[in-house]
C-alpha cells in the first residue's frame, strides 16, 4: 500500500517538474528572441548608414569624383568649391569641435552635477531633497527642442551681450560658448540624477564608519561617499558625453553653423557633426546629400571611441589600484 | 583614575519608545567589558551612546549623564570630534572603505589634518601591526580592503580604529559574521589589545564573554540586570534572571 503511493507520489512530481522546466525554456526563448531583434534593430541602422555614407568615397559621384577619405578626415574646410560641383568635403576640424564642445560642457555640468547630488542624496533636509528630485527628473525628461528654444531665446542674448562687454562682436550669440552653456544645461540632470542615486546607494555602514572615526559630515561626504559612488558617478558621465555628443536639434540653434575651423575661441562660431548633418539635410541631394551619411559614420565612430576609452578608465578608477 | 567611564542615570528614548531604563555602570580602565544580553535589550544602543553615534538618529533623545574621563560628554559644546577620537568602534559588519588597505588606515589620521606622507606610514603600519594584520598586507598595501577576507577586513577595521591612539575600543558583535578560526583571532588579539585599551564588547555568544572579559554586564529589555565581575556572573549570579539567561533557559 505504501509503496504504491510513493510511486504515485514521485509520477505527479515529475510531471510538475516537466511542466516548470518547459515554461522555463519558453520564457528564455521568448528573451532570445526580443534581444535578437532589438540587436538587429541597431545593427540594420548602423548598416544602412554604412551603406549609404561610404557611397561618396566609393563612387565618382555622378562625375564630380570620389571624395578621398585622407582629407576628409584631416580638412579644415566642410566644402571647398561650389556645392554639386566638388568633391573637397572636409569633417576634421568638425570632429575636433565636436569633442572639444562635449569636454567642456561637462566640465561645466560634472562638478555642477556631482554637487547638487551630493547636495540631493545627503545634505538637503528631506523634503527639500524629495522636491529637488522631482525637479531634476522633470528637467531630464524636457525634449531638447525646448533646451534650444531656450538656448536661442535666453543664451544667445546673454552671450551676444557678454561678448560685447569685452569688445567682441560675436554672430548674434551664435558660439562655442552658446553651444557649450545648452549642453551644459542639457546634460546636468541626467548627471544629476544618476550621481544622486548611486550616492543614495551608497552603504549607510561606510557613512557611520567614517563618522566614527571622528571624521566630519563634510569629510565623509568628500572622502568617502564621493569615491564609493564613483562608478555610478563616472557612468553619470558616459551617459552625459554621449548626449553632448549626440545632440542635434538644440546645438543647430546656438552653434552658428560654421563651414571651416576648428573653432577654439569661445566666441567664434562653431559646428558640430550633429549640426552639420542636420544643416540642409532636406533640402539637397546627391554627393551633398549622401556625404552627410558619412558624417553620421564619423559620429558613430567617435562615440564608440568616446565610450570604449571611458569604459577603459572607468575600469581603472572603480579599481583601487589606482590610488 | 580607576574608572574612564562613568555612566549615571541614562535613559534613552526612540520616539516614545523607551530603549534604555536608568542604566548605571561604571567601566575600568584597561579591562575589557562585556555586554551580554538577548537581541532588542539595547546592547548596541547603549553602546553608541558612549561614543555619541545615537546623536545621527534623529529620534534619539537621551537623558542622564556619560562621563569620559570626568568630563560629561553630553554637556553642551561638547567637542564630539574628539570624542570619536579617542572612543573608536568597531561595527558587527566588517565595514572597510572601498580604497586602499593603506587608505583605510590612513583614512583617520588624514581626517585629523595629517599630511606627512612619512608620518602616515608610520602609523598606518604601527597600527595594522597592532591589529596582527600587518604580516598578512604588507606585500599588497595598495590593494583595495575589499578584496581581503571577512576577518581580515574586521582586523583593518581595528586597525583604523587604533590608528587614532584611542583610549577606549567599542566593538559591536565584532565577530558574528565571522567564522570560527577568525574568531580565534579576534579574541586573541582583544586579549593583546587590552594591555593598551579599554575595551567594551557586545557579544551574543556568552563563551566568549566568559573567554576574553574580565566584567560583563547583562541588559535585558533596556534594564541593566547585573554587573560584575566575569567570573561572578557565569559562576554565581546575584539575580535570578541573570542565572536563567546564563544558564540558557531563554533569550
Ligand atoms: N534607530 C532606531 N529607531 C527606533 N528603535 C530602535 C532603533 N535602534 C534600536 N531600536 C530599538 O531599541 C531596542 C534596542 O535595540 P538594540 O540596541 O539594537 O538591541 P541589541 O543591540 O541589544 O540587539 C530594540 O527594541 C530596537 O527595536
Ligand atoms: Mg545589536
């Protein structure tokens, strides 16, 4: 009697078990397949530009002549010539602008950032910093649009006028400074909310540590909070260069449009490859047009550049090692 | 001065919540001190109090009076600073900094404006000499803490309380997440320390309160039942509670 219901037993368990592990295998099937397609996605994008944008240095471009890919990447001019007629298009000194507008946009919003989340996560009063919070995630969720309405509106007039005041006639504000201030602004709140939640998680046990040791609030938030939030906070900073990086609508509002550089004056009028692609886009055609796809390769290049030497110093600094 | 501590009338609230009942102890100097007692009985509260951490809960109020070396530390302007200074604590978690080993124990000393990179070195290595580490860290002092084991971290954990020349050690279940053979160590090296420091102790094991104490006190919810001599308590206890706590018939 005994042993038949054991054997009853372990049948229905192992029915249970056949059950579980084929639902188990859908649910993975199910995620292979949404990552392959969200994967796919990405790599069909990266492809059609590809395509398109390596058409004006493979083709004589309806007679105008290939477009050699030396001084593409080295000019100092975007187009000697007259447009549909040359094939001397250059991005160097775009490229530069580029990088140089990212870098000192976050050297304006880094600091700035880290601050006000440090601020947020352990100084303000609670109420206080739940509000800020609030206002923070608001101010990353406004559409760049409005960064550059606000930008040509309110920065472009600050800048014309600050311009001035050192005797400087700048193009109605339109400048390295102007782009740098909008992307500044643009990026903080991502900076900041990401530095703030990785300041947040930092352990409460390390905090009392420290304070226990005799360390001031201050000391602790510098010397200890700081560096265990690091990684979240240099992650804050990856994130914060590929949207200076990859801006476009808002940066073609204040940049000024320049067609030769680079521009290293914080006056000057400036372009970046973002802007470049999106001047004119709509309205022309041919070589002009399809060598704007090759731009967007460069762009692709230089965040992957950009990402993959950030990651490599993140992976220094995360690592104690280093100090 | 027989006594560093002296604790008079403390009671100490949580909101409405009252954690601690008119305590009174007084703790010798150089001798280690153990707080037994079930889990709630506020063995950890009370021991905060001694180095003022209960004042970051906001909830905290406290009455009575704590005097460190005769000075009441809960006077106004109070320098509480120094007080951790010279009252250093070791948590139940292992809680090193994620820097350096040599970071971890310079981390204090810095905080008190050292800057000389000689000095420092002197007493980062002094200090995890001290704390029977140094042996084990010397080749990796530029490692990151995080990457020794469990009782190796306490150990620097100590190491970067001594290296503030404190006078009184407080340490909180210092060994309960540590397995059996760390803990060896841990007691070894109270047993070592207690030349130089006075030490307080909350532990949950009564072995070790008995192995490495030379007073214990015995809290039970928030009332100081007993205090004595070690070898008093766990041989004759005056109170009846305290002989059904020792004896394992609760808690
Ligand atoms: N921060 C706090 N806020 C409110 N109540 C607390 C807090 N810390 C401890 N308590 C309460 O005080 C009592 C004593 O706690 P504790 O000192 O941690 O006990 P023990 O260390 O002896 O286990 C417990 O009832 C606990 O719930
Ligand atoms: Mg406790």
């Amino acid at each position: 009697m005994n042993s038949i219901k054991h054997k009853g037993d372990s049948i229905i368990l192992t029915q249970k078990k056949n059950k579980k592990e084929i639902i188990d295998s859908v649910v993975r099937l199910l995620f292979l397949i949404t990552t392959i397609l969200s994967a796919s996605f990405i790599i069909l994008i990266i492809i059609f530009i590809s395509i398109k944008g390596i058409v004006p240095f493979v083709t004589d471009n309806n007679g105008i002549g290939r477009v050699d890919i030396i001084t593409f990447l080295t000019g100092r001019v975007w187009l000697t010539g007259t447009a549909f007629q040359s094939n001397l298009y250059s991005v160097g000194f775009i490229i530069i602008n580029t990088l140089y507008i990212a870098f000192l946009a976050l050297m304006i919003s880094m600091p700035i950032g880290v601050l006000t989340a440090l601020f947020i996560a352990k100084v303000a009063p609670k109420k206080i910093a739940e509000f800020l919070r609030t206002v923070v995630e608001l101010l990353a969720s406004i559409p760049s649009i409005v960064y550059g309405l606000f930008g040509s509106g309110v920065i472009l007039v600050f800048v014309y006028n600050l311009a001035e005041a050192f005797n400087i006639q700048s193009k109605g504000g339109n400048s390295v400074m102007a782009t740098v201030l909008v992307l500044a602004l643009m990026t903080l709140p991502t900076i900041t909310a990401i530095s703030e939640v990785s300041i947040r998680s930092v352990g409460k046990d390390i905090e009392l540590g420290s304070l226990a040791l005799g360390a001031t609030k201050t000391q602790t938030n510098f010397k200890v909070i700081l560096t265990s939030a690091k990684s979240g906070i240099f992650a804050s900073a990856i994130l914060g260069i590929g949207r200076a990086l990859g801006e476009a609508t808002a940066v073609s509002l204040v940049a000024g449009n320049a067609k030769s550089g680079p521009s290293l004056g914080i006056f000057d009028i400036t372009s970046t490859l973002t802007s470049t692609m999106l001047e004119g886009l709509k309205e022309t055609t041919g070589i002009d047009y399809d060598i704007r796809f090759s731009v967007g390769i460069i762009l692709m290049i230089v965040i992957l550049i950009t990402n993959l030497i950030l990651n490599f110093i993140k992976r220094k600094v995360g690592n104690v090692d280093v100090k | 001065m027989k006594n560093i501590l002296k604790i008079m009338n403390l009671n100490l609230y949580y909101d409405e919540f009252q954690a601690l009942k008119d305590i009174n102890i007084d703790i010798e100097n150089n001798k280690v001190t153990a707080l037994i007692g079930p889990s709630g009985c506020g063995k950890s509260t009370f021991l905060k109090c001694l180095n003022r951490m209960n004042d970051l809960i906001e909830i905290c109020s406290i009455f009575g009076e704590i005097e460190y070396k005769e000075e009441n530390i809960y006077k106004p302007n109070y320098d509480v600073i120094n007080l951790r200074t010279k009252v250093g604590m070791v948590f139940q978690k292992p809680n090193p900094f994620p820097m350096s080993i040599f970071d971890n124990v310079a981390y204090g000393p810095r905080c008190q404006g050292i800057k000389e990179k000689k000095r420092l070195e002197e007493i980062v290595i002094s200090s995890l000499k001290s704390a029977a580490l140094y042996e084990e860290v010397k080749d990796r002092m530029k490692k990151s803490a995080l990457s020794l084991s469990g009782g190796q971290q306490q150990r620097l954990c100590i190491a970067r309380a001594i290296a503030m020349e404190p006078e009184v050690i407080l340490m909180d279940e210092p060994t309960s997440s540590l397995d059996p053979i760390a803990t060896l160590r841990i007691e070894e090296l109270i047993n070592e320390l207690k030349k130089k420091y006075t030490i307080i102790i909350v532990t949950h094991s009564m072995q070790q309160a008995a192995r490495i104490s030379d007073n214990t006190a015995f809290f039970l919810m928030g009332e100081l039942i007993e205090f004595n001599k070690t070898d008093k308590i766990f041989t004759t206890p005056l109170q009846q509670k305290t002989e059904d706590y020792i004896t394992g018939r609760f808690g």
